[in-house]
C-alpha cells in the first residue's frame, strides 16, 4: 500500500528533501534505432493507472489504421509470443494474457529483442508497453498514462512520492499525457500538473463494455488485484450495482483455489454474484470461472486526434 503522504502536498521537510529523492532504478534502454515504429506506453506513477486498456487501445487503433500492430511487454527471458490459450498467467503474467486477446503479444526481458522478434514477425509497427520513461531512448511517440484523480501525487520521486522518476526528467520527452478519470478529475489535474507538462493531456475515461447482465440493484460480491481496485469498484456502483463487499488484493495476486473458496462461499450466504475485473479473470483457476462475471472497460479519448496525430 502507498504511503499516505505521497498524495498530500510537501510539508517544509519534504520540500526540502524531495528533490533529492532518486526514483526507481531505470530499465533496459533500447540503445539503436528499432527496425520498425514503436509508440512506448507507460506511466510515471507507480501503481495501477490504466496502461493496459489503453495499450489495448492504441494496438486496436492502429489496426483499424491498416498497421499490422504487435505489442511488446517485459516477461522472463527471450521473446515468447503469447498464447493465451495455452499458457498460465504464473508463466507470463496477467496483463499480456489479456492483452493477446485483442492484439498479437510478445514478452521479453530485452525491449530490444522483443521489438526486433516481433518485426520479424511481421509488424510494421510496436507498441512498448511500459515503455515510458524508462525502457525505451529511440521511439515513434513516448505516451504517458495517468490516473487524473491521483495527478502525480506530491510531485516527488520515490521514496519521498509516487513517481518512478523526478518529474520534471520523467516528462522531458514525453509527447502525450492521457488522464483518465471523471471530468472534475480532468479540471483538477489540469489545473495543477498543466503548467508541468509541454505536450498535449488527452482527457479519457474507462467505459464499461455492455455485457447484457442488469446490474441496477444486483447484489455483487466484488474483489479485483489491480493497482487501483477502488476505481473498479466505483465503476460497479456507477452501474447501479449494490456492492454487498468489495474486496481490494494486492497487484496481481494469485488467486488461489482457498482465497476463491472462502469469497465463493461469501458471495453463497450473501445470495450475490462473484464480479471481477477483466484482467483478474485470466488468472481465475478453472473450476471457478463459470461462477465469476468479469466486467471488462475500454478507454474511451474524449477526442482521438492528438492520439491519432501521434500514430500517423
């Protein structure tokens, strides 16, 4: 969990201190020019801020564009393009899973070799998810994804702030800022991180799909392990769901068959139904799925075109 202090303004000691605070050790860079167009997405913020719907997004974008887009993410080792029929989320992890559902995927320890797998492969253009600000020097376009509601927290690197990097270096080649969040969010962030930035702040939203349940006055047992499961969860509740509990796990936690037990036989006595987010269901053990509803979302840009400026 994040220290409370990191989303409340510097007090005097940190002001004063802050600026010293180093980040998050950087990633492998991608040293010389990729073979093919990469747009790197990412976040300067640690913890859950919408990357992998808008890495969806963006992927999907480029296909209706007519780019035959692949996307690259950090696995173990060299490039594997996933299946996620048959492959396990111990093995790969959630994220790409759910990703390679919409857009062919590779993980791989090197960018680079991810990249240059999947030009090989047949991609004429990459998107890098995680790429931003540390994985990736030579880039198409550098996005930036962030929460609207939590900003940049104090505006410091950790471990004084939430940021991976000192604010002003980790925005220095950034080309688009999203900010997803409800529109007094978007005023808000505007408001105090407008001044910080020197490109565009797309405005987006998460938008749940239409899955055909009724879910006004629906009893729902809800847990999710995602970075900010409370924006799930208020999401549910925009729906018109009644949140009987809602349950927050840790980013990616296994679900276990005796944590899905325990929640199963909740939800029983509480006569609601199990609801998860889309990307925890992809590491649902089997036997539970048939009883778990996930509920997916899909980031809608208040104006596509500086996004699409960007990927033309």
């Amino acid at each position: 969990m994040a220290p409370g202090f990191w989303y409340h303004p510097a007090g005097p000691l940190l002001r004063l201190i802050g600026p010293l605070a180093p980040g998050r050790k950087a990633g492998r860079r991608v040293a010389v020019a990729p073979p093919i167009p990469v747009i790197a997405v990412g976040s300067l913020s640690l913890g859950g801020t919408g990357k992998t719907p808008t890495v969806i997004a963006i992927a999907q974008r480029l296909a209706m564009q007519g780019s035959r887009a692949h996307v690259v993410t950090k696995g173990p080792g060299a490039p594997l393009m996933v299946d996620e029929r048959s492959l396990d989320p111990v093995e790969v992890g959630d994220e790409p899973l759910l990703i390679a559902a919409f857009a062919p995927t590779w993980v791989a320890a090197d960018p680079a070799e991810g990249i240059g797998a999947a030009a090989r492969a047949g991609a004429e253009v990459v998107v890098l998810d995680g790429g931003v600000p540390d994985a990736v020097a030579v880039a198409k376009a550098l996005i930036v994804v962030e929460d609207a509601v939590r900003g940049f927290g104090n505006g410091l690197a950790w471990p004084l702030g939430p940021l991976k990097r000192r604010l002003r270096a980790g925005l220095a080649e950034v080309d688009l800022v999203i900010a997803i969040g409800p529109d007094p969010a978007q005023a808000a962030f505007r408001a105090q991180w407008g001044a910080a930035l020197r490109c565009p702040i797309a405005p987006a939203h998460l938008a749940p799909l239409e899955t055909g349940l009724d879910w006004a006055g629906l009893d729902v047992l809800a847990f999710a392990g995602i970075g900010a499961p409370e924006r799930f969860f208020a999401t549910l509740k925009g729906l018109g769901a009644n949140l009987v509990r809602a349950q927050a796990l840790d980013d990616h936690q296994e679900l276990t068959p005796a944590l899905m037990a325990r929640l199963e036989h909740e939800a029983w006595a509480a006569n609601a139904q199990l609801v998860t987010t889309e990307k925890d269901a992809v590491r649902l053990p089997r036997a539970f799925r048939q009883n778990v509803v996930s509920l997916p979302v899909r980031l809608a840009l208040e104006d596509w075109a500086p996004l699409d400026a960007l990927l033309a």
